[in-house]
C-alpha cells in the first residue's frame, strides 16, 4: 500500500528534476542534474547513448556517447582496448532487457570470464555498483543508460522514477546533439494525454481505466497510440517524452 503523501512528495521532487533538465542548455548541464537527483542512492558517474553495431571501431563507438560523466580514464582504456562488445551490461542492453543492477547480471545472462573482467576492472575507478536502463526508440534502436559510483542502494521507487528521469534526459539529449531544440513538438489528444497523466503517477493500464471510467482495452490502445505519436517504444519513454514537451504537467 502506498503511503499517498509520501508517495506525492517524491513524485514532485521527480519532476522538478525533470524541469530542470528540460531547460538545460547543454548535455553537460543534463548530467549535472542528473547525477544530483542520483546521488540520493549513491550514484556519483552516469554514461548513456544507443548502442553502437557490433565490432564498431572506436571512433564510431565514442560517436554513440551522449552523456558522459563517466571516468575519463576508465573511459579511455575501455574504448582502447574494445571491451563494448565483451561488457555484460552492454548484452543485456542489446537483447531488451529489463533495468537491472549489475549485481543482478549473473542471475540474467551467462557472463564470460573476460565479460567478469571488464567489470572488475571497473571497481579501480570506483564503478563497484552500477543500474542500467535498457531502453529502444520506435526505430528499435538499443539505448543504454547507466549509472554507478562505489555503492548504490536504489529502493525501489528510485529505481521506476529514475526510468523517467533517464528517458527525459536522453530526449533532450537527443535534441540538443541534434540541434533540433526548435523543432514543432507533438499533438495528443485529451484522452492520450490524460492515461499518460496518470501513467506518470504511476498507475497501471487498469487503474488508469478505472480512473477514466474506460475498459482496459481503451486504455491501452490510447497509450499506444501516445507511443506512436511520441516515437518510442515504452510507457515510460512516452511519458518522459510527453513531459519534455509540455504536454503534461
């Protein structure tokens, strides 16, 4: 049971972060804010971008980073030494998985001994414990968004909001590298915005029915058709993405 006072109170906190990266200028300025709404649960490095194809060479791997506040030199024996198409983190990505504590992947995934390295080398930077969001545009392109520092201890209300921090971010991201910060924002109907309203106070596809007074089957077809109309490919996505623009508040 939630407790709702509570439960408002940290939602708001949520989305004044997500109006702070909303107006940020530059990705360096998104990454600020991020890793200030991620330090709550220990998080003090961020890395995200889609996931480059297989046996990419390195300058077109680095060309896939969008936020960076990764450990320079960590970085730079990563991308050297090819370890992207060895890291266990980055298979998971691939293959759609849910977000996942790096604690979790030998429970998800069979890690080969060279994959175990990789991330044992990562401790040297203080990368102990990390969370990754796996997450694909419409176009089912893979992007990766992770988080780590010495030790994390995301509960699990920090791990749901920290989907919609992350998508959000990575859009405006997008735009930002793009150079698209003018371009003409999408249309919602009321009903689509109002289920992604309720979708960003966390309610299910039957909830959200039963708030509206709808079936389960209308519910999801106007969340799918919000998906549609924003371009990606999750929930969660939409309603970051619906936020960023100004279709709900």
């Amino acid at each position: 049971m939630r407790e709702p006072a509570t439960w408002r109170r940290r939602l708001d906190d949520t989305f004044e972060f997500l109006c702070r990266i909303r107006r940020s200028s530059t990705q360096q300025e998104i990454c600020r804010h991020l890793l200030c709404y991620a330090e709550r649960f220990g998080a003090t490095n961020l890395l995200a971008g889609p996931i480059p194809p297989p046996h990419a060479l390195r300058r077109e791997q680095l060309s896939h980073v969008l936020l960076d506040a990764w450990p320079e030199q960590w970085s730079e024996r990563y991308f050297s030494k090819g370890y992207l198409d060895r890291d266990p983190t980055i298979q998971l990505v691939s293959r759609g998985s849910r977000p996942f504590r790096w604690s979790e992947m030998g429970e998800m995934c069979r890690i080969c001994p060279s994959g175990w390295r990789i991330m044992d080398e990562a401790t040297e930077f203080k990368l102990c414990e990390g969370f990754t969001i796996p997450f694909a545009t419409l176009e089912r392109q893979a992007v990766g968004f992770s988080v780590a520092g010495e030790k994390l201890d995301p509960d699990p209300h920090d791990r749901i909001a920290f989907q919609f921090v992350a998508a959000c971010a990575f859009g405006c991201a997008a735009i930002l590298a793009d150079g698209k910060g003018n371009s003409k924002p999408v249309s919602l109907s009321s009903r689509q915005r109002d289920v992604l309203s309720w979708a960003s106070e966390g309610l299910t596809v039957d909830e959200i029915a039963d708030r509206l007074s709808i079936s389960r089957n209308t519910a999801d077809t106007h969340l799918r058709a919000a998906r549609e109309r924003l371009g990606v490919a999750s929930t969660v996505h939409a309603v970051a993405e619906a936020f960023r623009q100004g279709l709900i508040a």
